[in-house]
C-alpha cells in the first residue's frame, strides 16, 4: 500500500528504511523523499515508525554525533532502496 501519493513510496519501503536506521519521519525522508512534498503521510510515516527500539536514537541518547551514525546506514542492494537513496 501507498504511504506517500507524491513519491510513491510504499509501506515496505519505509519499514525498509527503518530497518536499516531511520527512526523519524525527517530520517525516512531524507532517505526517500516521503513526507516532503504535500506532508498528508507524516502522520502515516509515524504510526508506521512508532515508538520502538531505535538504535540510532539510543546511541545519539549516549552522545554519539549523529553525523557519524548516518554514515554508518547503509541500504541494502536487492531491496532496490539503495538506488531511490542515492
């Protein structure tokens, strides 16, 4: 299912992206473009994300800067993300 409309992302898509790092609707956009076009699925990118474990948060929680921790994400090839993201 479409989360956004504007970038035809899909729900896989941002579950991807969480999987591999992203814990906010400002991450995930940043890794798709989702939510920054119209903003009608931030609050659908949200519910999708919730309020779990998030390791990258929990390391910026300890001081980590978090300009290292983006360069740690890295997309995985054969879920075809690693293209949208570049």
């Amino acid at each position: 299912m479409y989360v956004c409309s504007c970038f035809g992302i899909t729900e896989k898509q941002v579950r991807a992206h969480a999987e591999t790092g992203a814990c906010t609707p400002r991450q995930i956009a940043g890794a798709c473009k989702a939510g920054t076009d119209c903003g009608s699925c931030v609050r659908r990118i949200q519910a999708i994300l919730g309020r779990g474990a998030c390791p990258r948060r929990e390391l910026l929680d300890q001081g980590e800067p978090a300009a290292a921790l983006a360069a740690d994400v890295v997309l995985p090839a054969d879920t075809g993300l690693a293209a949208e993201a570049a």
